[in-house]
C-alpha cells in the first residue's frame, strides 16, 4: 500500500479508538450501576468490552471502505460528517447512562443512535455495500442494547 492509501486507514482506526476511548473512559460499572436491577436475558458482563471492540474495527472498516468507494468528493465528505457524528452519539449514550445516571435519557438517546446506524447503512450501502455488511452488527448490538437499557428504566425507574 501506497503512503496517500494509508492515511485513510491511520484515520479510520485513529477515529474508532477515539470513540472506543470516550466511552470507555466515561462508562462506570461502580456501584450505581451495579446497583440497578438487570433483567434475566442481561448479557454477562465480560461479552460488552468483546462485542465493542469488534463492533469499532468492525466500522472502521466500514468507514474506510465508505470513503473509498464513495463516487464524489461530496459523498466523502458525507461519509466523513455522518460516521462522526454516529461516534458523538455513541459517546453521549455512555454519558446519558453512566455519568448523568440518567437511562431514562439515554433511552430516547439510543434511537438516536441507532436511527444513525441505519441511516449509514442505507447511506453507504448505496455505493459500498461491504460497509453495509460491516454494520449490520453494529445496529444489531445497539438493538440489543436499547432493549437492554429499556428493560432497566422499567426496573429501576424513576431516575433524577
């Protein structure tokens, strides 16, 4: 690979540590969280540092094969504004849940962010469809997650 073809790639894996660092750094499983009632189906706690690890190389992938089979440059830049701003949501979920303790909050956030996934997916897959399949377990763990963070409003609530 040529020096111009491996910039992308330095970003695209800069771009998801970036991300996979904010909400690592703000999730907290101290004693608040521990506190909160779990539904039974609740993934143990070992498999999400696994799942979210896969799942960011898994869209830095899909970002760079984004950007490259993106057919303008306005179309880059999309990719660009709409994979970043998917990593600012993913981060303020983590921030609603755990440092605000509101998941209340993070509830209405998580469709946010999954309405992003899919809108990626669709945006992408238009051109790309390797990123569309590199998402699809993305949007699958947020589903998961969702479901996950509704079932501890229904336990826990009320929040603030």
């Amino acid at each position: 690979m040529h020096r111009e073809g491996l910039l992308p790639v330095i970003l695209a894996a800069m771009a998801a540590l970036i991300v996979a660092a904010g909400g690592a750094t703000i999730t907290d499983l101290g004693p608040w969280y521990q506190g909160l009632n779990q539904p039974s189906w609740a993934p143990p706690g070992w498999l999400y540092g696994v799942a979210w690890t896969l799942i960011f190389a898994l869209a830095a992938l899909a970002s760079l094969a984004a950007w490259r089979a993106a057919p303008t440059r306005n179309a880059r830049t999309n990719v660009i504004g709409l994979f970043a701003f998917n990593g600012f949501l993913n981060v303020m979920w983590s921030l609603l849940f755990f440092r605000v303790q509101r998941p209340d909050w993070a509830l209405i956030e998580v469709a946010a962010l999954w309405l992003s996934i899919a809108v990626l997916i669709v945006y992408c897959g238009r051109f790309s469809k390797l990123t569309a399949w590199l998402l699809l377990p993305y949007i699958g763990w947020v589903s998961v997650a969702a479901a996950l963070n509704y079932a501890i409003v229904q336990l826990n609530s009320p929040f603030g």
